[in-house]
C-alpha cells in the first residue's frame, strides 16, 4: 500500500493514465499513443491530483467529497471510467485489483468515520438536553 502522499499521487495517476490509455486504444483506435483529446484529458487529471489538498485523506476522487474537475472534464473522466473500469481488470490485473482492495478499504473507513461523527454528534445532542 502507499507510504506517502506522494506514492498516493503516483499510484492514482497510473491508474487514471492506464484506464485512459485502455480507452483511447479501444474507442479512438489508437494504437502508438494518446490521441490530443485524451492526452488532454491525463495531463488534467494528472494537474488535479498533484494539487489535490485531500490526498492524505482519501484514495481516490471517486471516494472524495469534493469533486474539482470542472463539469466538462468531470464527464469525460466518468466516460473513460464507464468503459475501462470492468475492462482493466483483463490489461491490467494487479493494478486493477489492488485499485478496488484501496476503494473499498477507504469506503469502509469513510463509514466507519461518519458512524462515529454521527455518534458524537448524537451525544453531544443529549448532554445539551440532560443539562
């Protein structure tokens, strides 16, 4: 698993630039390298996790409450995640594996966190009322 905030950014910019690379070859039939759009489309994601101020809290943007990809990119990202999300997995299996133990790993904790703010929120509530 990642040690550091910037083998965080590292690990989720692979992931992002395979998926990408997975949809450009199957959809714009390109072969050699990234056609413009998707070469676009890395260097943003990319430009967003580098300045992303959540990186030691979350795993990926998917798991991430706030969502700054501007709506444009942000529908394209889902496009390429839509198409290479189940099929990665053929092309790259460990990265994709490891991909989904990360996410469901930082779901669980994300609940688990809300469980317990919920619960002290809950306390805090009836203390003010018993007083």
């Amino acid at each position: 698993m990642a040690k550091t905030i910037k083998d965080k950014r590292e690990r989720e910019k692979e992931v992002v630039g395979q998926m990408i690379a997975l949809y450009c070859k199957k959809q714009h039939q390109n072969r050699q390298e990234l056609c413009m759009e998707c070469k676009e489309l890395l260097a943003y994601a990319c430009y967003r996790s580098d300045v992303c101020p959540f990186m030691e809290t979350k795993t990926f943007c998917s798991n991430c409450k706030v969502h700054c990809y501007q709506a444009n990119m942000r529908e394209r990202i889902r496009q390429v995640m839509r198409f290479a999300g189940p099929r990665i997995i053929l092309y790259h299996p460990v990265l994709a594996i490891r991909h989904i133990v990360e996410t469901r790993k930082e779901k669980r904790r994300l609940e688990k966190e809300g469980r317990e703010n919920e619960s002290t929120k809950n306390d805090k509530e009836s203390h003010k009322k018993g007083a």
